[in-house]
C-alpha cells in the first residue's frame, strides 16, 4: 500500500511533465502547398514557395538548404516600371495571418545551386522563426520539385524548438 501511494503520485508527475514537454515541441509555424522551382543544368538559383500560418506573432528569420550555398529569404516588388529583388532580414508573420511565399513576391531564395532540381524530387528545406521573445525555433521541411507551382503541393515537416 505505502509503494502504491508513493509510485501513484510519481507516474502522476511523469504523465504530466510528458505532456508539458510534447506541448513545448508543437510547430509555431505551419507551411502549406510548398514547393521548390525545378531547375536546369547551369542554372545557378532557384526559388521555394509556400504558405506560411503562425500560431502567434513571429518573424521568418533565416532558411537553410543543403542543396543551395546561400539561401535568402527574398522579396520582388516593382520600383517604378521595373520589377526588383532583394534580400530582407526577415518577415513578419502575424499571428492567424497567412502569408504567401510566392513568384512575384515574397520567396525563399536558392542561390549557388550544388547541382540541378530535378521535378519530381524533394529538397530539404529548414526554416527559422523567432518570437516575440526572441525565442528561435526551427521547421524543417521536405519540398516537392516541380516546373509550377503543384495543385496540392504535400509537405512533410519537423519542429524543433531552440
């Protein structure tokens, strides 16, 4: 009975911790219909796309790829009658807010390819956010290479929180 007693209140405390743990690992971030722009032999860059939703404000603050030197988070606009890109920083993700990661606009940009992305692969992608605590957590992602933006683009993903 005093075994019992004791063990009850420690499974109890395990239980509990277990799922304050599993709820610290859940994704702030979550990445829809993404997808990486095949590319050809020679071509040296290339763009993913998606849509991102937080669950509370963060910042998109970094990605990373094995199959790119650089990767930028990138955004194209037009300046006058002339389109243009650049990097930025970061970008805000509002809270409930879906933002879209798309040609013409905002991106993840690959540069200095390894070698060519061929359809019908996958590349994988780690995306980094920061909270208004600044915080940083990390989704790592496997992105479908297609020549246009598939119709229901099927992502696979991870969370890890730092």
């Amino acid at each position: 009975m005093l075994l019992q007693r004791f063990v009850s209140p420690l499974f109890l405390t395990a239980v509990l911790c277990a799922g304050v743990v599993h709820a610290q690992t859940v994704a702030p971030v979550v990445a829809e219909n993404a997808w990486v722009r095949a590319s050809v032999v020679g071509q040296k860059a290339t763009g993913a796309f998606m849509r991102l939703t937080a669950s509370s404000a963060a910042r998109l603050v970094r990605a990373e790829s094995p199959v790119a030197g650089v990767t930028e988070i990138h955004e194209m606009k037009m300046d006058g009658d002339v389109m243009r890109m650049r990097a930025v920083a970061g970008l805000n993700l509002p809270a409930g807010t879906v933002v879209e990661l798309k040609p013409g606009g905002y991106h993840v940009m690959l540069m200095d390819l390894k070698a060519p992305l061929a359809q019908g692969t996958q590349v994988p992608l780690t995306l980094v956010f920061q909270d208004a605590q600044g915080a940083q957590s990390q989704l790592s992602l496997q992105l479908p290479v297609s020549a246009k933006m598939p119709s229901n683009a099927p992502v696979h993903g991870t969370a890890h929180h730092h």
